[in-house]
C-alpha cells in the first residue's frame, strides 16, 4: 500500500502552490487596480477644489463674467501685471483665470467655459 502512495505529496503540494500562485497574481493586480481608483480619485478631489475656488472668485467678481470665459476659453492667455499695485476687476479676473487654467492642466485636465 505505501508502494503505490510514492510521490504523491509531492503532487498535492504542486497543485497547492500553483493554486497559491493564481491567488496571490489576482490579488496583486486587485491591488494596482485599487492604487490606480485612488490616484484617479485624488485628482478629481483636487480638480474640483481648483474649481470651486474660481467659481467663488467669479460670484464675488461677478461684472467681469465675460473676462473670465474669454481668458478660460483662451489657450494662449497669459497673467497681466497690475499697474502701482492696484488691480481693476479685469485684470483680477484675467489672473484668476490663467491661474486656473494652468494649474488644471497640471492634472491634466481642459477646461471651457461657456
């Protein structure tokens, strides 16, 4: 009887850390997936945070609507330098807005406005 039984632990043990094997692979890559949703789910934490924030400048600059969608529309928009330190509604709202747009696009994210 033990004559027939040769070897077979070895099989059983095999088998057992092959089955090992797939679990530990899928759970690695649930895993990755999880770190992956997390960083995706940061950086629209952050986007939205940006955003709300220009969105509250806009509600307290609200006569300069249309400057901030011609600069957020406006790819090639750059920041305009106030004159003796005294800024008019438009150039807050043109700096506001270029600000935004460049920091957005540190998350790789677009932004239009219409």
């Amino acid at each position: 009887m033990m004559h027939r039984q040769r070897g077979v632990g070895l099989v059983e043990v095999l088998v057992a850390v092959l089955l090992l094997s797939v679990a530990v692979l899928g759970f690695s890559a649930l895993q990755l997936q999880a770190v992956s949703a997390t960083d995706e789910s940061l950086i629209r934490t952050q986007t939205l945070s940006v955003i709300r924030g220009l969105a509250e400048n806009m509600r307290a600059n609200s006569e300069e609507i249309d400057t901030y969608e011609e600069t957020i529309n406006d790819s090639a928009a750059t920041k305009v330098t106030c004159t003796d330190g005294q800024c008019t509604a438009e150039q807050i709202a043109i700096n506001e807005s270029v600000i935004t747009t460049k920091k957005l696009k540190e998350y790789d994210v677009d932004i239009s406005m219409v």
